[in-house]
C-alpha cells in the first residue's frame, strides 16, 4: 500500500508531523483493528490451550460439555 505523505518540519527541518488523506488513514486504522483482534484471539486461544493442558494433567475430576451447559 502506498500512501502519499506530506511531512511537517520545524524551521530547523526537523520532521515534527506527518499528514496524510483522510482515506488512507481510515484504511490504517482499519489494518490496525484487524490486527488487534486477531493478537487478542491468538492470546485467548494461547490462553485456552494452557488450561486444557492443565486439565489433562489433573487428576481431579472434570466436568463434561453437557454438565458444564446445564449450568448455564
């Protein structure tokens, strides 16, 4: 993707800001979002399978899908 910067300098010419268009800016923070979620949903299942591997290693007793949605 190539998006068309504009920079903004001090009066030595030191870069202070960068603009850009308001569409590719939108189209940034939309890549920004998708790549969130998808870092939340490989921390979750990194979560996840953590647990079930703990709850392999347990010898206590387990709760099957079916007690566990009775519950609900």
């Amino acid at each position: 993707m190539k998006i068309a910067l504009q920079y903004v300098s001090d009066m030595n010419g030191k870069p202070q800001a960068v603009q850009m268009p308001v569409s590719e800016w939108e189209k940034v923070l939309s890549h920004i979002r998708k790549s969130e979620q998808v870092l939340k949903l490989k921390s979750d299942l990194k979560v996840a399978f953590k647990q079930v591997d703990t709850l392999r290693k347990s010898k206590a007793k387990k709760q099957t899908l079916t007690d566990f949605l009775n519950d609900l």
